[in-house]
C-alpha cells in the first residue's frame, strides 16, 4: 500500500524498492548485510555498464545468495526456486565456457612455448633432463578438469624445470673455463658453444614468460 515505485516494475525500479525500504521492510526478512548485494546488483545491471565475464560470474553468485535469502520466508508459489534453479543453471553454463576457454588459451600458449623452445639446439639438452611424463597423454582423455589441470602444471613445471637445468649447465660450463678451480665437473663444450647456448637460451625463456603473460 505504501511503496516507492508503483508495479509494474522493471529490474532497476525493483531494486530502487528493495534499497529504498530496506531498513523499514527487507531488513527484517533477511540479513541486512545483503544490502550490499542490492548495491552491486545496481551497480553493474542498471547504470549502462559493460559486463565482462568474470563480473556477471560475480552477479550471477550475487543473486543466487539473494534468491537464498528469501527462501527462508517462502517459495512465492513456486517463482522462487524456479528463478533460482535459472540462475544456477546460468552461472555453471558460464562456469563452463570460461572453464573451456581457459584451458584453450593455456594449451595454445604452453603449445608456441614448447615450439619455439624445440627450434633451437638449447632444447635438444632440455628434453634431455626433462622428467618422463608417461601418463601424459592419458591425463589429457580424462574427463575431470582437475586431472587435466593437473597436467597442464606438469607440461609447465617440466618446461620451466629444463630451462633452470640448462642455466645451471651453461652456467658450470662458463665458471669452468674462468676460473677451474671453482667448479671440477668435466666440461663437454667450448667456452664459446655455452655462450652461444645462453643467447639462444635468453630468447627460449623471453618466450616462455611472454606466453605466461599471455
């Protein structure tokens, strides 16, 4: 009988209703800390801003927690668990796709890092000191994505463990022809094979950090 904005009501005038008698009506249905929710709910539907993804994942978390709320005081004939099972179901679609498109992206970046480093002769030493991923290619059929996470972190850390061994090789190999009495490992190539090695190994790694930019 007595309401800020008459119905019908488009989203923005619900939620100026909601913010309007929050402290008089709403707050004393549920949490009052929700109207934190409302504001943001506002914030980002109702003022013409641009949505990225991981905002309307946000939203989307947003009113499930708001619909949840209002479900301690009643189904509203049915509307409520309907909206809710909606909402849900858009949040995990969303959850999907942007699941999919970053295994996408990481898969193609860790793919050009591994091409550029297997171009030059550094990488024929690294492969050489990589660890032996044997159920690599299994890991990458399984269904779970935290299997195929998993290996993802693998691929990288045997990527980056072969750089930090070449460093080290190189590195064993220069000191040695500095100064022989500080390293007595045997060297197995020339003073300048190394530091060619390093040159070619310095552009590896700026690729390699680039693609994790990326």
């Amino acid at each position: 009988q007595i309401l800020y904005l008459k119905p019908p009501w488009t989203l923005a005038n619900l939620l100026k209703c909601y913010k309007k008698h929050w402290m008089a009506v709403f707050g004393y249905v549920v949490p009052r800390s929700l109207l934190s929710t409302i504001e943001c709910l506002y914030k980002h539907l109702c003022t013409g801003k641009i949505i990225d993804c991981s905002t309307a994942g946000i939203l989307l978390q947003e009113s499930k927690k708001l619909l949840h709320a209002f479900s301690s005081r009643s189904d509203y004939n049915g509307i409520l668990p309907r909206a809710y099972a909606e909402v849900n179901k858009l949040y995990q679609t969303l959850t999907e796709v942007r699941g999919a498109l970053v295994r996408s992206d990481s898969e193609q970046d860790l793919s050009e890092d591994i091409m550029v480093l297997s171009e030059n002769a550094v990488c024929e030493k690294m492969e050489a000191m990589t660890p032996n991923l044997q159920n690599c290619e299994e890991k990458k059929l399984h269904p779970s994505f935290h299997v195929a996470q998993e290996n993802r972190h693998q691929e990288i850390w045997s990527v980056l463990e072969g750089v930090w061994n070449t460093i080290n090789l190189y590195s064993i190999e220069i000191f040695q022809k500095l100064d022989p009495n500080t390293v007595t490992l045997t060297a197995k190539s020339s003073f300048e094979e190394a530091f060619l090695g390093l040159q070619k190994l310095l552009a590896a790694v700026n690729d390699i950090r680039e693609g994790i930019s990326r």
